[in-house]
C-alpha cells in the first residue's frame, strides 16, 4: 500500500504543473478561469497520497480506509473536471481569410459557458486592461515591418489575429502590424467601429478579440485535459491495486488472528 500510494503521489505532480502552466500563461492569467481549480485537485490529491502513503507504512487502517473513500471522490472530481473542459472546448475553431496565411476568429463559434465568461462589460474590462499590458502587439510590429510577410504569417496566435488589429473584411490599409488607414467597408462587421490606432485600443474592444482570446484558452486547456486524462486513467489503475491490496491485507489478518485463536 505505501509503494502503491508513492506512485500516486508521483501522479499527483502532472496535475499541479499543469496549472502552475496555465498560471504562467498571458492569457490564462488574465481570466483566471482554470488554473486553480486544476493546481487545488492536485494538491488535494498530493495530501490523500501522503496520508495513504502513511497509512500504508505504517500500518495505520483507519488511515486507510479515509484514503480509500477521499481518493475515489477525487478521482470523481477529476473525471467531471476532464468532461466539463472537453464539453466547452468542443466547438470553435479558425476562420482563413482571403490573401491571408493565419486565421481569424468569430465568437459565436465557441461555446456559450466561453461566452459568457467575455461577454459582460465588467469582466472584459477587467480582462481587457491585463491583455493590453501585455507586450503580444508589439511583437508583431518588432517581427514584421513589410505587409506581405505580415499577411503570409503563420506564426501570429489567435490572441494577436483578434486583438491586435482590424479584421480583414473591414479592408483597412496596413501600415504596420498594430496602425491600419482608410477602411474601405467599415460597416462590414462592428468590429471594424471597434478598431482604434491608439496602442491601448487596437482591438480590445472587439468581438474578434473575445474570440481569440477563447481560441487561446481552447488550444491550452485542450492540452492540459490530455495530461488531466492520462493521470486520471493511471489513478484509477493505482486506486484499483490500492483497494485488492487493503482487500488482500485484511484477508490474511483475519486469517492470522483465526489461525491465532485456533492455535491457542
């Protein structure tokens, strides 16, 4: 039981650097959405191990036994937790504009649980203020000075595509990545009333912005819900052995105390 609950504790460590990850993320950072709820389970499942860990050692069976029942409901919390991730992570995706070599992101596409975590005023200004202290749009204009190498660029993310400048149908002028002159169909999408030049604007008032930042946040929580899966299916395997192995324990105590009273 204490090498069995050992192994857990390892497992324990995917899930806490997983959202330490998320934690350290721009954007995730911003929206503080994820990240705890995920580093919380982690640390919740570091402690049961240690106290199974113990209990284990040191032959302690009511120690056990609460390691037993606390474990099987994190392994439920975690199993719901890599559901509900997968759940809104399943719609949205990019959009390839014409003459364009990176995507473009549309709101409606994502999830209504994603929506609504942008779409009141309160906390997209909140979120907003962080993102534009963020130095994201002035890489751009540090990478790309000529239009064409701007408009074949693959590596520009979706948090930069929607919020660091106009959308493509509003046919604005570029001049570099972050200044855009003389729209040409500014009634096309609101976003394109949006738009502003000031370095503390650009586009963060923009629906396109919302929805890249959501595009962020799907491609990085899908990532951490594969490691979220890989250490749930390993924790039930280890809580399966722990529960025949205490099964097993218990057996040969009573068959020692039966042969005791037996032979006495």
């Amino acid at each position: 039981m204490g090498a069995i609950n050992f192994v857990a504790i390892l497992l324990s460590i995917p899930a806490i650097g997983a959202g330490v990850w998320l934690a350290t993320e721009p954007d995730n950072s911003c929206v503080k959405l994820l990240q705890w709820p995920v580093i919380v389970l982690g640390v919740l499942i570091l402690v049961v191990s240690l106290a199974g860990f113990i209990g284990g050692f040191w032959r302690i069976p009511w120690l056990l036994i609460l390691y037993l029942v606390a474990m099987l409901i994190l392994i439920i919390l975690l199993a719901c937790l890599v559901v509900f991730i997968y759940m809104v992570t399943s719609k949205g995706s990019g959009h390839l504009p014409p003459s364009r070599a990176y995507l473009e992101y549309r709101l409606d596409d994502y999830s209504g649980w994603l929506r609504r975590r942008v779409r009141s005023s309160y906390k997209w200004d909140r979120i907003k203020s962080c993102l534009s202290s963020t130095q994201m749009c002035a890489e751009l204009n540090q990478s790309y000075t000529m239009a064409q190498d701007f408009f074949n660029a693959h590596d520009i993310t979706p948090l930069q595509s929607g919020c660091c400048k106009p959308p493509t149908e509003c046919g604005y002028t570029f001049v570099n990545p972050t200044y855009w002159i003389s729209p040409i169909n500014s009634a096309a999408d609101m976003d394109c009333l949006q738009w502003g030049n000031d370095q503390m604007q650009l586009c963060y008032n923009c629906d396109s912005c919302k929805a890249g930042l959501l595009a962020n946040l799907k491609k990085e929580w899908r990532r951490v819900d594969i490691i979220l899966i890989v250490t749930l299916v390993a924790l039930i395997l280890v809580y399966l052995i722990g529960c025949c192995a205490f099964r097993n324990a218990k057996t040969e105590d009573l068959f020692r105390k039966y042969k005791q009273g037996t032979y006495t």
